[in-house]
C-alpha cells in the first residue's frame, strides 16, 4: 500500500504513529472501523493489525472494504433492490436497500458519510412521500460524500427533495418563503448566530424563481425577485447561485464543516475547539475538500488517542449494522429489512429523521426505553439470526473458525475483542458469564445469551 | 366511517373487479345453445390440424383440467355443442396444440350463425425463466409460481397496453394512473384463467429458478409466487424476451429476477360475538399501509388470505411485513370485521383475535334486466339509517356496509341485518344506466354513492325466513348511442381520449371513467331516456377536441367533429386595479350547467368533474395577465382563480367555440364569488 500523508496537515492533527503508549492494537483497528465504517470482521481485523495503520486506512479510502472481499456485482445487485423498492412503494424496501449497502458496500466509509449527510441535510420522506425522490437525494449524498462541500450542497440544494422539504415552490417574488433561506444558513452551513434575520429574509429573496417542475429543478426568471439584496454584509443583486457562493465562502461554514465531521469520528469531549478551527482553516484552503478533512482525522496521533477511544454513543444504525456484521452473519444474511426496522425501533429510521435539524445524536440515543431495545434486538439477533425462517447464531463457529477457544471463557474473549476491541474488565466480565452453572453447562443457548449480554452491555454502545 | 375505511371499501371493490374479469361493453347476442363452429389457423395463418379445443371453467381457485371438446380437422375447422350454462356464463373457448401458443376466444363473440372468430395460435419460443430472490440476494428455493391468467389483445400485439403502462411510469401498485390504465385494457385484453397442459403452479428449485412454457408469444401471464417467509406477490410477466424501461412495478418481461420482501405472518382466532364460540370457514384477509400512513397495494391480497379451520383458527403467510396491517373478515353467516394491528419487531408473528357478529345470509341473482341473462360484478349492501336492528350491530356500524362478489351465474350470498336496507349491485361490463333511488333524497346515508352503481334495490329483511328467500337485482342497459369522430376536415380520427361514453363513475376515482378509443368509432353506453350527457373527446397531440351534448332518447348515429382547442384570457386586478400576479387561474367542467337544462332533462347532466378530464390550468403574469389553453370547444367551463385556500369563481358557463381565445376581460375580487366545486 503506498504510504501517503494529506498535505500540509495542521499540527494538532499530526499523523499517528504507533507507540508503546499508542500501539497499533487490536483495539485500535476495531476503533478505527466503528467510527469509520460498520465494524469489521475478524479476519478484517486481523488482517489490518498485520498491515499496520497506513496500509488499513489507504485501504478504507480506496473503498477496497466489504464484508466478504466485493460481493459479486454488488452496485448491479444494489440497484436492482432499489429499483424493486420503487417499484413496490414500500418505504421498508428503501430503507433495506441502504442497509444492505451498508452491510455489503466495497466503500463502507462512503455509506457512513452518506448516512452523516443525511442527517446534515436531514429531510423525511413522511413530506416527501415519494420513494424516487428519497433515493435521489441519497445517491447524491453518496457520490459527493468525499468531494468538495460546495459540489455536495449545491447539488443538494437544487434537488427536488430539498426543495419539497423545505417549501422551495412556493417562495415567489413577493410572496417569499424563509424556510430554505433558514436552514441553509442554520444548518447546512454557517450555523446559527452567523447571521441575522434580515440576513434570512434577503436569502429568500435570493432563492426566488427555485422551483420544481414536473419531479425537476427549475429556474422560473419570472418568479425571481432580481433587485438588490444585502447578505452577510454584502449588497448585490444575489440570485440563489450567488448567496450559496457568498455562503460557501463565509468561515463559518468551513467550521461548521469541520465540526459536522469531527462529530462522525472523534468522541465526545475529545477534541479541543482549537483543533476545529484548524481543520476549518485547513478546509478554507483547499476548497472544503471533505475527504481531505476526513482523512486527516482519520490518519491523525487525535483519532488513535486513548481518550478518543470508546468515547462516542453509537448511533443506532452503526449499532444494528456492525453488530451484523461484525459477527459474519452472512449464510443466510439477516434480513436487512429488519435491521432497518430495529434501527427505527431504536430511534434511527432511515429516511425519516425526526425534523430537518436531524437526530440530535450523542447521549440522546442512550435511554432507558432504548437500552431495553438495543437488549431486545442483540437477543433477537442471537437467537432467530433475523432470518426469514429462524435460525439461531451458532456462537461457536467464528471461535472455531479462526482458531480461538471454545469454552465459555474464550468465547467470551474471542467476542470481547471484536466487537469491543479489547478485553472485558474482570468485574464485567463476571456479570455477562453469569450463575457458575452457565459457566459448566455451556450449552449453545446460554453461550448465545452470553453474546447476547456483551452486545447489549453499556461497552458495546460505545465506539 | 372514517376516511382509511372509506378507502379500503373502494379498495376492496376494485380489486373483486380486477378479480373477477374483463369489462367489455358490449352488446351480447342472444345466441342459445347452438352449436359453435370455429376455425383453428397457425402462426402462418394456414389452417391447422389436430388442435385440441375445449371450454375452459378455470377460475383463479379452480383449475379441474376440463374435457377436450373437439379437435380441428385438416382445414382447421372444428365444431361442438356447448351446454346452456356455458353460453349464459360466457365461457372461454380456447385451441390448443403442442409446440405452438394457445388462442381462446368467449362464447360472447359468436356471430349470428354461431361462429368464433378464427382461433390463431402463435409462436411458442419464449418460455417464462424467472428467479425468486430476497432482499439479501439469496435465492429463495421452494416458493410457488402460480398461474392466474393470462391475456392476450385481439391484435396479437400488446405494444399500445406497454405503451400506455410506460406512460403510467414506475408508480406505485395503487397509484390512480396505474389503475385507470389497468381498468382501461381490463377491458380490450382478452383472458383465460387457465390453459390445457400448462400447469397451474411450478415450484423453484434450490437457485431460486422456474421455467414455465406453453403460452405463446405476446401473452401478459399474470402470476402469484409465494413461499416460504416472503411476500406473496402478483405480477404481470410479458413474453417478450425484453421489456422496455419506465414500466410500474411488478411487470416483467419473460426473463426476470424477482426480488421478494420478507414476509410477517399474522396468527390468531376468529370467535362469534357473544357466544364465544370458533367461527369456522371464515375468511381472514389482509391490506397493508404504507409508510406514508396510506392503504396501499391492492395485489397481495390474493396471496394473502387465510380460512379459519373448525377451531377458528387462522394463519396468514405471505403478508409483506409493514409498518401496519389492515386485517378484515369475510364470509360465513358472520358480517366483516376489521382490525388495525401495528407491526412488532423481527419476523416471528404477530397475533390478531377477532370477534364476528352474526348476521342474516341472503342470496340473490343479479341479471340484465332485457336479456335476463347474469351479469357478474359486486354487491354491497347498506342498512338503512333509521333500520331499528342497526344499534343491535355494533360491527356493521363499523365498517357501514358489506360487500360479496357476484358469481358467474349471476349468484350472490350476502350477510345483511333485518329490517330495511339497500342491495346496491356493480356490474364488471359498465355498459348499465345508473342507478337511482326514488323518493330517497336526503335519506341515504353519505357513503351510499348512487354514481358507483347500476342498480339499487331497497330491501325489508324479515329475521326469521331471510335464508329462504332469494333477492332479483336487474340492470338496465338503456339506451345505446353510437358515433365516429372525425377531424376538422371530415377524416375519421382514431387515438381519442373520451370521457362520458359508460353512465356510472369509476370505482377507484369516484369520477367518469376516461378511454382511449382504439378506432374513429365510439358507443355510449346507458343512456336512460330523460337524460342529457355530455360525450367528451380529445387528443392532445392533434390539439384537437370536441364536447356534444346527447340526450338519451335520440336517435341515430352521433357525428363528432373535432375542433382546434380554444383558449380564454383575462387580467387579475386587485381592489385598487394593481395587476395580480402569481396566481393559479383553473377552468373547471361547469357543473351548474345542470340547472340550465330543459325541464324535460329530469336526470340532469352526470357530472363530469374529477381528474379523468382535463381541467387547463395558468398563473398570472407580473402584469396580471394569465391565458388557459387547450380548451374543449363545446364544454361549458367555470374559471376558478384560487385565492389562499379559496377558489373563487371568476366566470360561469363559458363555452368556446373551436379555436375561439375569448377574452373575459378584466376581473377585480369583488367580481368574483367564493366557492368552488371540484
């Protein structure tokens, strides 16, 4: 793998190198794929703990991941699933089709970021009503995922659904509507107190003419109200093209930017508001390039940090997702209609972010009722496989496949590592094993309980 | 009744008659049982020897491989006797030989002297090769493929039912558009529900694969698969090796991958009210909801129905899991139930208990009132309001009415209460008048809507003697008109668009169904002899169009010559005379136009109003200005302009001529009125 650096890194986002105090451990390769994808296997692991971390994150950036190596045809495969949930109408299908992206996807780190955009950009299909619409937005959260911040939002911004989300149609010249004009400043760039509402008002007069025709973008010159608008302190005659430069260009944006993304891969409480604005200043300069942001953090000394380590709420879907897929459930895969159904059960439905400032995220996903759901989906999970006709986990086979023990300690071990990058503290590890005759008589069931327990302890909710 | 109920009994309705047949208006011969005469040809045209003819009486539940009848002799000719019943219920002849695509024709097309049409089989090289797959991409091994039916147009061409299906676009199942263009050639695409040698199921095997053959090139096979933890599912399959883009869902071509969703079966037990105890042989059916809180899908309801055995027990697999499922019940001497379940997590099933009501079974014959013969369709029936019995049924208060399909014979079963109530009869073919109710204005409840119906039949159930009596429901075919279209310059005109040519209003749009007419002819179907009606005719890419007003009672053939569009224009001021701009001015079908008639025109003119007909639309300019194009000449027009939330009329009863641009003038608000009607 070639060894590379992002250029003109700012120093409180120096590269890491490993050390006795910050060892290349199975720790660290399972931190790197909770944060940056959806976990990773064992044999992934093992593979990156090998190659070292250059050689792991190149690979994550190449979008050369997947579950089993590239499944076969997997983007011809990926569009037929949502071609047929068009077709069906069914919401469910929609939200399936990006779980099984997320779970067979060569590009895991793409499907994270595009799941961060979308609830950057969160707009719900309960408006939207129109599944098309749904995938079109994501497809393009996807392509620009990694590109320039500017390309995305511009896209973004011009798309029916946003347009739809925000009431584009029906801001006219002389009749304007604030509501795209408000959250673009708000939320998809300066963020709020960087503006003011007369800032607002002469954005909406900018976006007059924006509208929709037929399913389609359209400028209506006739609807666009051209006479001369101050914004941020600028006068012009600002048409929408021209407040999205003014607010591409503004600092604000750069840091808001270089916040959202501190927000997907450092922990919380980890990263010193110096640090932000660094990544911003670096973001200003080359043109809000999000995947150089990206991959400065991820190759930073800031990322592998101990205090960086497990100090993020998993959200539910990298929850629901990794555990499928960190524990190879693949013959028969569990349906991913169902993961997705447990991502909304837990808080996180697909498509349908709860308004347009998106899940608040953090500690607001950790709730008693939500800690009894995430105990309810790792049994289910463990016990039916959530397969169309139940089948319960072996437990055993991942064990015995890479060679580990097979007595209820070992596989406790075993699942200890992958899914939390380490082994249990003594104390935990009583309570998960449980009575002393679970211990003797470790039969599949109570060795599937006892994963069960791990996978809903307060450990595995953090990444 | 709230709305989702109301939605689901027109849901309901539709799908008995997307079930149950074709719609062809058409006038039958009284033809007898005499001897059919038919000529078997091949592809080549050439006649064809040895093809083995029967009747088929398949039906969607019972596929009995019937007799051979007849066979062709060496000029292809054949000849056989069919039975009385056959010829009332208008069964399907078909023609069948190895290697070659069945033909089929109904008893309903002999001629005078008892012939068929000529039978042609066709080219049998493109076999069904599907694949059942899940939505992890696993191949699904052991799902059932049944055969449903399978169509065919008489052109042997079914390019203009792809085409139009194209312009439907990849809609959802229950998207309007969808339905009316399904309804639209449910009419013009000849079926049979069963075909000699062709078996009625095949199983996949391990990969997921089946292989069906024998029907021929240019055949819409309409399949269910279902198996084990997946949705059933209908599907249309076209076979031609390829189908084009920008078709809806679930229509493939001959060689596809089908993607099933998993399936949440539903458990449960169905009790009689008050005593407890199992209600056996009931049938327990499931719609489901969609995401976005809408009934949707009206094709899994084949696959997903159960009967409850003698413990009243039911299991339902097939239902594709959902956010909420609609669960109703049918059949027995039980009224319907229905129940809103909320779905649980994973696949394992959810449990679903019902209680049913007992009720009073009638049965009934639903006929043409000249000919007398059965005509198939719906039945529903609504208690009268003030019925005394009503407070007694708290589960008819539920659902407002009961629905039962009619059989081919003509026969219905129906649970209904004692005392007074309406039988309110649906016919497939909608060549009927529509029904009306005398001396029952303000009395029938909101949910009764005489446009949907041919026939109303008001009913006083005695509660002891129900069972032995038998109901006559009769439809009256009126009176028929028919017509041509020709252009401006006198040519016939094929390709039109037509809306007011049946009486009764589509069930699924609740407004006049709209076709696209094959040739320059046209019938009216239904006319009753003190009624006006409006026959509407366009084509948008001719920009040509016309509206006549007909009255039931003439005579003679109707000439409609088309006219250019015409247009109207005019200016929104405000109250101090500022030009208006941004405005949504409409021109809607003038429904008023029914108070303007001769008295003499005691039925009134049928609305005309809802989505089937076109309703131009523009906004106003910066200067006020706006200009509605595309016009029918000869239909009086409302212009709304909509104000807020309010649509006020700016102009009544304009009626244009062909290629007139009126000029209304300028409006101010105080001449228009508040107000609107869709």
């Amino acid at each position: 793998m070639k060894d590379r650096q992002p250029s003109n890194v700012p120093p409180c986002w120096s590269r890491y190198t490993p050390s006795a105090e910050m060892p290349w451990d199975v720790r660290r390769v399972v931190h790197l794929h909770r944060r940056a994808t959806f976990a990773a296997t064992w044999r992934e692991v093992r593979r990156d703990l090998e190659e070292g971390p250059q050689a792991s994150i190149d690979r994550l950036l190449a979008a050369k991941g997947g579950m089993h190596g590239e499944p076969d045809r997997f983007a011809q495969t990926a569009d037929a699933l949502a071609d047929s949930a068009m077709g069906s109408g069914d919401p469910g299908r929609l939200k399936a089709w990006w779980v099984y992206r997320m779970l067979n996807s060569p590009d895991p780190l793409t499907e994270r970021l595009t799941l961060l955009w979308h609830n950057h950009f969160a707009t719900s299909n309960l408006k939207i009503n129109d599944l098309a619409i749904m995938r079109r937005q994501n497809e393009i959260f996807r392509r620009h995922a990694r590109g320039r911040f500017g390309t995305l939002l511009r896209a973004v911004v011009r798309d029916p659904a946003m347009l739809i989300w925000l009431d584009a149609s029906v801001n006219r010249k002389g009749h304007p509507n604030e509501n795209l004009a408000r959250e673009l400043m708000e939320l998809f760039t300066l963020g709020i107190s960087q503006y003011t509402e007369k800032d607002v008002k002469e954005a909406a007069r900018s976006l007059t003419g924006w509208t929709m025709e037929q399913g389609a973008f359209r400028e209506d010159p006739s609807q666009h109200d051209d006479g001369a608008k101050t914004i941020l302190a600028q006068t012009g005659q600002w048409n929408a093209e021209d407040l999205v430069q003014l607010l591409l260009d503004h600092p604000a944006t750069a840091q808001r930017l270089a916040w959202r993304i501190c927000d997907l891969l450092m922990g919380e409480g980890t990263v010193r508001s110096a640090a932000v604005a660094a990544l911003a200043e670096g973001l200003r300069a080359r043109n809000l390039d999000i995947g150089w942001a990206v991959e400065t953090v991820l190759r930073s000394q800031a990322f592998f940090a101990p205090a960086n380590l497990g100090s993020r709420v998993l959200e539910p879907v990298a929850y629901v997702v990794g555990a499928a897929r960190a524990l190879e459930l693949a013959k028969p895969a569990p349906s991913s209609m169902v993961l997705a159904d447990w991502c909304g059960r837990l808080g996180q439905d697909l498509f349908y972010p709860p308004n347009v400032g998106g899940w608040p995220g953090g500690r607001s996903w950790i709730s008693p009722h939500t800690m009894i759901g995430r105990a309810n989906f790792a049994a289910a999970l463990l016990e039916t496989g959530l397969v169309r006709q139940a089948r319960p986990v072996d437990v055993l086979a991942l064990p015995k496949c890479y060679g580990r023990g097979e007595d209820v300690g070992a596989v406790l071990a075993f699942y200890s590592e992958l899914l939390l990058g380490s082994v249990l503290d003594p104390t935990v590890q009583e309570q998960l094993l449980g009575s002393a005759d679970s211990r003797k008589s470790a039969t599949p069931q109570t060795l599937r309980r006892i994963v069960a327990r791990l996978l809903a302890s307060a450990e595995a909710q953090l990444g | 009744m709230n709305m989702a109920m109301s939605a689901r009994s027109v849901q309901f309705a539709a799908f008995w008659l997307l079930v149950l047949g074709p719609g062809i208006p058409r006038v039958c011969p009284d033809t007898g049982p005499v001897a059919v005469r038919g000529l078997v040809v091949g592809p080549d045209g050439k006649p064809l020897a040895g093809a083995n003819i029967y009747v088929s009486t398949a039906t969607a539940t019972n596929r009995t491989e019937p007799k051979v009848r007849a066979t062709s002799g060496p000029d292809g000719q054949f000849a056989f006797q069919p039975t009385q019943a056959e010829v009332d219920t208008n069964e399907t002849i078909v023609a069948v030989t190895q290697g070659l695509g069945a033909c089929w024709a109904e008893l309903a097309e002999l001629d005078k002297t008892g012939h068929l049409p000529p039978l042609r089989l066709v080219q049998d090289d493109i076999p069904i090769m599907g694949r059942v797959l899940d939505l992890e991409n696993e191949p699904v091994g052991n799902a059932t493929v049944r055969v449903i039916r399978v169509r065919r147009m008489a052109s042997e061409d079914l390019t203009p039912w792809i085409s139009d299906l194209q312009g439907a676009g990849r809609k959802s199942l229950f998207d309007l558009e969808r339905a009316r263009t399904l309804m639209t050639y449910e009419r013009l695409m000849k079926p049979v529900w069963g075909i000699l040698g062709i078996p009625a199921s095949v199983t996949t095997d391990a990969d997921g694969r089946f292989r069906l053959s024998g029907f021929g090139r240019e055949r819409a096979v309409e399949l269910v698969i279902e198996g084990p933890g997946i949705e059933s599912r209908q599907m249309t399959v076209v076979t031609r090796k390829e189908v084009p883009a920008g078709l809806p869902p679930f229509i493939y071509g001959a060689r596809f991958d089908h993607r099933a969703a998993p399936a949440k079966p539903i458990v449960g037990n169905v009790r009689e009210m008050g005593t407890g105890k199992p209600a056996a042989g009931v049938e327990v059916h499931c719609a489901f909801v969609s995401g976005s809180g809408a009934l949707t899908d009206i094709s899994p309801v084949i696959g997903s129905k159960a009967t409850t055995d003698g413990q009243g027990r039911y299991r339902l697999d097939g239902v594709p899991k959902s956010k909420q499922y609609v669960l109703g019940t049918a059949g027995g001497p039980y009224f319907a139930a229905v129940r809103f379940m909320n779905d649980s997590a994973g696949l394992e099933p959810i449990t679903a208990d019902f209680e049913v009501e007992r009720g009073l079974q009638i049965r009934g014959r639903v006929i043409d009132k000249v000919t007398r013969k059965p005509v198939r369709g719906i039945v529903d029936y609504f208690p009268r309001p003030d019925n005394p019995h009503l407070k007694d049924y708290p589960s008819l208060a539920q659902v407002s009415k009961n629905t039962a399909p009619i059989e081919k014979d003509g026969s219905f079963v129906l649970v209904v209460l004692p005392g007074t109530g309406w039988l309110c009869a649906r016919a497939i073919e909608d060549r009927f008048v529509r029904a009306t109710v005398r001396g029952e204005n303000g009395k029938l409840p909101v949910v009764l809507e005489l446009s949907r119906y041919h026939a109303i039949l008001a009913i006083d159930v005695p509660k002891q003697e129900a069972e032995q009596l038998a109901y006559e429901v009769s439809v009256d075919p009126g009176h028929t008109l028919t017509g041509t279209v020709t252009g401006p310059d006198g040519a016939a005109v094929s390709g039109v668009s037509a809306v007011g040519l049946t009486a009764a209003y589509s069930l699924v749009q609740l407004s006049p169904p709209k076709v696209k007419l094959s040739t320059a002819a046209f019938t009216a179907f239904g006319l009753q002899p003190a009624e006006a009606r409006y026959l509407v005719f366009w084509n948008e890419d001719k920009k040509l169009a016309k509206a006549v007003l007909v009255r039931g009672d003439q005579t003679g053939r109707v000439a409609v010559q088309l006219e250019p569009f015409a247009s109207a224009a005019g200016v929104l001021l405000d109250s101090q005379g500022r030009p208006e701009a941004g405005l949504k001015v409409e021109a809607r079908y003038s429904s008023r136009q029914s108070d303007v008639l001769p008295g003499e025109l005691a039925a009134g003119i049928p609305g005309l109003g809802g989505p089937t007909l076109p309703s131009p639309q523009a906004t106003t300019g910066p200067d006020g200005r706006f200009r509605l194009e595309k016009l029918i000449p000869g239909m009086p027009y409302d212009l709304f302009v909509r104000r807020g939330k309010t649509d006020c009329r700016l102009r009544e009863d304009c009626v244009l001529a062909g290629g007139e641009c009126k000029d209304v003038g300028e409006i101010k608000p105080e001449q228009a009125s508040t107000g609107g009607t869709r």
